[in-house]
C-alpha cells in the first residue's frame, strides 16, 4: 500500500491515459523487481504505522463487508455491532 502510494503519481505522470487496472499492474512488476531489502523498507514502516494506529485507535475494530467475526473484547459479530450503531436492528 504505502509502495503504490508513492509510486502512483510517478507511474500517473509518464503514463497519463492509462487505467487504474494498467497502473497498479505496473506497479506491481516495480514491487515485484524491488530488493528485497528495499522492500523491508515498506514492510518496516507498514508496521510501524499500524502500531501507531493501535495506539491511537485501540477500540477500533476492522468490521468489513460481510465479516461475520467478533470485534476484539467482544462476543458480538461486526455486523451486529454496526447495526445497532447506525440504528437498524
């Protein structure tokens, strides 16, 4: 994620009329071509942005579409947790 992030608007600038699809394919094959030490530089930060996310948000639970998984510290799935939270019961 953090690659394509900073990658983009490179790929964007020398490849102006290409598709979403087209340009994360492109940036794909640069990831793919990386070091792997180079690579350990993203992975390393990736990290350490989600450690500071913990810390900041540690009632924060991933309920995506369809996650029928309980939030940590809880017995109740996403789901039920978003609707009550939105009303909908």
């Amino acid at each position: 994620m953090l690659f394509m992030k900073e990658q983009r608007p490179y790929v964007l600038a020398t490849h102006k009329s290409l598709d979403s699809a087209t340009v994360s394919m492109i940036i794909g094959k640069k990831w793919r071509a990386l070091s792997e030490n180079k690579r350990d530089k993203y992975y390393k930060e990736a990290k350490r942005l989600k450690q500071l996310h913990i810390q900041l948000y540690p009632d924060w639970a991933k309920c995506g579409k369809g996650s029928g998984r309980a939030a940590p510290g809880t017995t109740e799935a996403c789901s039920s947790l978003h609707d009550e939270s939105i009303g909908h019961f």
